[in-house]
C-alpha cells in the first residue's frame, strides 16, 4: 500500500512539473531547457524527460539552437508552444440561437458556424460532426469541447434547469462525453462567458472580476483568485435578483420562475417595454435627444447602485459589462463609472466587454481546457 501511494506521489508530482513547464514555455517562448530548469528550480534530467513528452505530443516545438548571450559554452535548443497542434470546440446554446467554435489551442478561431438553437441530444452531436467533417478536422485532433447552456448546471455537467430548452435534469456531460472520445465540459452560459473575456478579451488574464451579462435579462458571474464562484447551488452572481429596501416597501420581491427586481429595472427587455428597444434609446442618448434623459438617468442610476454594492461585497479589480445590451451602450459607460465611483470609495476598472457573441463560445473552450489540464495533459497521437 505504502509503494502504491509513493507512485501516486510521484505521478502528481510529474502532472504538475508537467503543467508548470508547459505554461512557462507558453509565456516566455522561445525559452531553452536550462532557462526551464533554473527559472522552475527543476533538475536538467526531470526538464528533459517532460519536454522530450511534450515534443511527442506536438504540444511543444524546437526552434533550433541559439548561442547564449556570453558567446561562451554550446548552443540552446530553444523551445515553443505549438498552438496548432490540437483544437478545441466551444458550443454556445442560447435561447434562440447556437454558435458552434472551432479554435487553436491558443483561441485563433478556425471554424465558425451560427444556426437555430437545438435541443435535441442527438441534434447537438450531429452539429459536431458536420462541423468537423466542414472544417476538415479529424477527432483524434480535438483536446476536448466545451459547452454553455442557459441554465443552472450542476458540478457533474448536468443541466439542473434551463427553462429556454425545456431541460430539466438532464445529463448533457454524461452523454457527450459517452458519445464522444474526447472530453467534453458543460457550464452556465453566463460564467462561461466571463471566462471568455478573462481568456481573450476586456478581462486581460484579471484573477477578481466581476462579468454581468446584460441582455434579455441580467445575468453575473465572479472570478475570484482566477476561479469561478459557483455558490452552493450553482447560481452565484445572480444579479437579476438585487433589490432595495424602497422594492421591498413597495412589495416588489424576487420569485423563482419570475423576472428579477433588476431585470424589470435594467434588463433589455425591461428598456424595450419604454422606449422601443435599449439599441434605440442610446443611439438617441448619443444623439443629444433630451426626450430619452429621464430614462436614461434611472438606468445609470439603479444600475450603478447594483454594481457599486457588488464592488463592496466583493472588491474585483474589474468589472465588465458583456451581454446584447452592452454592444449599445458607450455613451453612457463613463457616466456609470463616475456614479459608481461616488456610490462607493472601493476601486473598480469598469469597462464594456469586447468579444460580442463569441464569448460564450470562447469561455466554452477555456473551461474546458482547463478542465483537462487540471487532470492531466493528454492529446491523442
């Protein structure tokens, strides 16, 4: 039994030596074995072993040999992070619509395609495979597939409720994942897209971030030390549900099922109901239409109280504001930086999204990534 733990020891040892190494050469590329060694504190022999690994694997590349900088002592092979050498998919189920990704292992997207939402087990597989077959892309290339779903999804991949796709407890992970040879993901939509921005987007790599999704309704989701913030339910960053004593006076309450305080305040569907649609009251904003101020003065309001208390709560370094409504709403995002800013004395970088529809579909894959690189790093010859 003791040996038998000793070699469990080791192996997780040599994941993560393994997982160390791989992301060095990702942010410090071209880099040599010697630089690896010293930089991670690793013995050459144990440096050598994981790179020759990862060489097979095609995940890394030798560049050729470099002198140091001295002119002395014999040349470096330099090393490089090959992102061509698997793919991952990312498939974002929306309400109404579905955009299927294919990207490198460093999220250049090579394969796009945007149909009406399925929600069909069967109907999502043979997008997968038509997709794949378009773009050319045998299987055993893919390192594994991410999904979001509208809907409150449980740690194992199932899709405790997703009310838009009539889901219901129903185990999408479980049966991709017995369908397909590679491993697939699913998350919440929204949390997948706060990922998404973090990855390649307005994020910037920020390890305490606050991502609302504002749309048809109003979604969050919170990064906290680099690590989504599920709650106890699934259902951390709700912001939909945030009201104020003056709601409660007023006997506005949340109710399961229902359209959230906020979201009857600020969601687009709740700016449709006023003026036609949010598009057009900020292109009248933008305009100098004093007719639509009113309106627009109450949203930067409640909005910026939503936010400024979520600041204090939970002190991100940045929020960012993603979701359809976002795309329209530069002309009011200095205002709402300078309300929150007087709402609260706590620091936050506010700022507009800037992956559009893509970042669910890229969170997906995100997630999924790293996933798998939390078990291991494996990609099929």
């Amino acid at each position: 039994m003791e040996k038998n733990g000793n070699l469990g020891h080791l192996e997780l040892i040599r994941k993560i030596n393994r997982t160390l190494i791989l992301n060095m050469v990702k942010e410090k590329q071209p880099i040599s074995r010697a630089q690896i060694s010293k930089a991670l504190n690793l013995s050459k022999t144990t440096v050598s072993a994981i790179v020759d690994e990862l060489i097979k694997k095609k995940l890394l590349v030798e560049y050729g040999d470099c002198m140091s900088p001295s002119g002395v002592g014999r040349p470096s092979t330099m090393l490089g992070f090959n992102p061509k050498s698997a793919y991952c998919i990312g498939m974002d189920i929306g309400g109404t619509k579905l955009l299927f990704l294919i990207t490198d292992l460093v999220g250049n997207i090579v394969y796009e395609k945007k149909l009406p939402t399925k929600n069909q087990f069967e109907e999502l597989v043979q997008i997968v495979e038509e997709s794949l077959e378009a773009a050319g892309i045998k299987r055993e290339m893919i390192f594994g597939m991410g999904i979001g779903v509208p809907g409150t999804v449980d740690s194992d991949g199932t899709v405790v409720r997703a009310k838009a796709l009539s889901w219901n407890q129903f185990p999408l992970q479980s049966l991709m994942n017995e369908y397909f040879s590679f491993p697939v993901y699913v998350g919440n939509d929204v949390n997948l897209a706060a990922l998404g921005e973090r990855w390649i987007g307005s994020g910037e790599q920020t390890d305490d971030m606050l991502f609302i999704a504002l749309g048809t309704g109003i979604g969050g989701a919170l990064v906290c030390g680099g690590q989504l913030v599920l709650g106890a339910q699934g259902r951390a960053g709700e912001l939909g549900y945030y009201l104020e004593s003056s709601d409660v006076e007023k006997g506005e309450i949340n109710k399961l099922g229902q359209q959230g305080i906020l979201e009857k305040k600020c969601s687009g569907s709740a700016l449709d109901q006023i003026v036609g649609s949010a598009e057009a009251l900020f292109a009248a904003y933008s305009r100098g239409d004093t007719s639509v101020i009113p309106v627009i003065d109450k949203f930067v309001r409640d909005f910026s109280v939503a936010i400024a208390n979520t600041i204090s709560l939970l002190n991100p370094e940045k929020v960012v504001i993603g979701g359809g409504v976002s795309d329209s709403m530069g002309s009011v995002i200095q205002r709402i930086r300078e309300e929150v800013g007087r709402l609260t004395p706590i620091q936050a970088d506010i700022c507009l999204a800037n992956l559009g529809g893509k970042a669910g579909a890229l969170g997906a894959i995100n997630f999924a990534s790293k996933k798998i690189e939390e078990q291991d790093i494996q990609v099929k010859k």
